[in-house]
C-alpha cells in the first residue's frame, strides 16, 4: 500500500495540489480536508481568476469513496465559483472516470 502523500504549489492564480499513493476510504478524509482549506483560501484570495487544480499523475489507486470526494470538493467549488479540475490522470482513473460520467465535470475536455 503506498500511503497518499499531498504536494501544494500556489503559482499564476492556481492552487495546484500533486497527489501520490492510494486515495481509498482510509485516505479520503486527509485529501478532503487539505482541498477544503484550498477552497476557503481561494475564496478569501478575492480573485476571480483563482483556480484549483488537483495533480494525479502519481496517483496508484483510487476506489468508489475517493471518486466521492472528488464530488463533494466539485460541489463546493461550484458552490464558491472556484474553478476546479483534475490534470494528469492516469489511464486506469481516466477509464474510470468515463465510465462513472465523471470525466467531463472533472477534465478539460478529452
């Protein structure tokens, strides 16, 4: 099991968060709070072109609860008008988001 590791870098309005290891029920709870905290600084910054982005490349494992969080931080960027979207994800989560309709809320457009 590789343990999730969280990297934030905050460059040109984006708030950008590198994620490492497995997001499963065990490690949710850490990624949401860390994405709550990003959204509430977003939300203070008083930009509108504030965005967060949430960097997968290294991500090893996602399952059904991790996918949820992904909605829940959705809804509550929306929710504040913060730009939200996942980069660089792997080619097993891409298929997976496809196949739950997640792809075109959380992407760019493929």
């Amino acid at each position: 099991m590789d343990p999730l590791h969280l990297t934030t870098s905050r460059r040109d309005g984006a708030l950008t968060v590198s994620v490492s290891g497995e997001l499963d029920i065990a490690t949710t709870e850490l990624l949401r709070g860390h994405l709550l905290a990003l959204l509430q600084e977003a939300g203070h910054a008083h930009r509108a072109d504030m965005s967060l982005i949430i960097e997968m490349s290294r991500l090893s494992f996602i399952d059904a609860a991790g996918l949820g969080i992904l909605v829940s931080v959705q809804n509550q960027a929306l929710s504040q008008c913060t730009p939200l979207r996942i980069a660089n994800v792997p080619p097993a989560m891409l298929r997976l988001l496809r196949i739950t309709g997640l792809d075109t809320h959380l992407t760019p457009p493929l």
